[in-house]
C-alpha cells in the first residue's frame, strides 16, 4: 500500500486516478479525489495514519469542491465518493467527512426521482440535471445497500421522505445476518 499510495502522491496527488505506465493522474470521476477519497478508509485500517492524515487536511478540508460541471456515474460516485467519506468518518469521527459525504449524497438525491425507482446512470451534480439513460437494475441494489449500510451514520430521513426508502424493505433487510443475503431479499 505505502508503494500505491506513494506514487498516487507523486504523480496523481488529488486527480481520480493514476495511469501507473505513463505516471498520469487522469479525472475519469470528474476531478473528485476518487482514489483518494476510496483509499481513506484502507490507509486508517492499515495503521498508515500519517498518510490518513495528509488528505484530511491538505486536500478533503479545503480542495474537495463539487461544484463542477460534470456527468457523475451514480453507481461509482455512491461507491467511491460516498462510501469512501462515511467510511472515513465512521473510523476517524472527522465531522468533515461526514459533512462531505452528505453534501454529495444531498447532489445525487435526484437520480431516485424516477418512475421504476432505478435511478438514472448519470446526473450532473452542479445543476443536477438528469440523463434520461437508467441503470441496471443492479445499480440500483448496490446503491441501495450501500445507503442501508451507510444509514446509521447520515440522518437518511430525506430517502424515506422520497420513498427510496420504504419501511417494508428495511424490515425484510434488518432481519438479514449478512449483505449476501440481503441482496437477496430485495
């Protein structure tokens, strides 16, 4: 991890990802951090604290900034962006985290406002315009469990309020022992 994350400081420090042949850090994500922000959780995990804290505070504290023009994959923005700032907060308790993740929770709410409940695949999260293309299906049972996981660290009030929630399947999830199954339930 400490040669990864050395090299993603090197040469990509704060773009999405790092193209390890040519040594470029290239924005496929939009320019938001993605393997910086997903990386967070595994370098506290793994001890690596002084690493851990460099984006904190050089980078999630002051250069993260969604107010951009870009088309944002639901699926891996939920994953990567999402999950990864929640899951730094759930280990480190950085309210900073936690305010980041949900201002882009707050930006991809949108998506859900659809017919079927699939949310659609691409949203703008500057103006949040939705493109007419929806994922799969799987798309849509992926983010959701990762927003039943995530639940307990954000006031998700507002996905209830939207009906992405329902009581129901909380219910049928709540009674699962593990996530395996509980895509099954759905």
């Amino acid at each position: 991890m400490i040669h990864a994350w050395s090299s993603y400081e090197k040469y990509a420090w704060g773009q999405d990802e790092l193209q390890p042949q040519t040594r470029n850090g290239v924005n496929n994500f939009g320019g938001l951090g993605a393997t910086l922000i997903d990386s967070l959780d595994t370098l506290y995990i793994m001890g690596l604290m002084e690493q851990f804290q460099e984006p904190e505070s050089e980078w999630v504290a002051n250069s993260l900034d969604f107010n951009k023009e870009y088309d944002a994959s639901v699926f891996e923005t939920t994953i990567r962006v999402v999950g990864g700032l929640w899951s730094a907060y759930d280990l480190s308790e950085d309210e900073s985290f936690s305010d980041e993740g949900q201002d882009i929770a707050d930006r991809l709410l949108p998506a859900w406002n659809t017919p079927s409940g699939i949310p659609y695949k691409l949203l703008s999260i500057w103006h949040m315009g939705m493109h007419r293309i929806l994922g799969g299906l799987w798309v849509r049972e992926t983010v959701y469990l990762q927003i039943l996981v995530l639940n307990s660290l954000s006031s998700l009030h507002f996905l209830r309020e939207q009906g992405i929630l329902s009581t129901n399947r909380r219910h049928v999830l709540s009674k699962t022992q593990s996530h395996v199954n509980a895509v099954y339930c759905l």
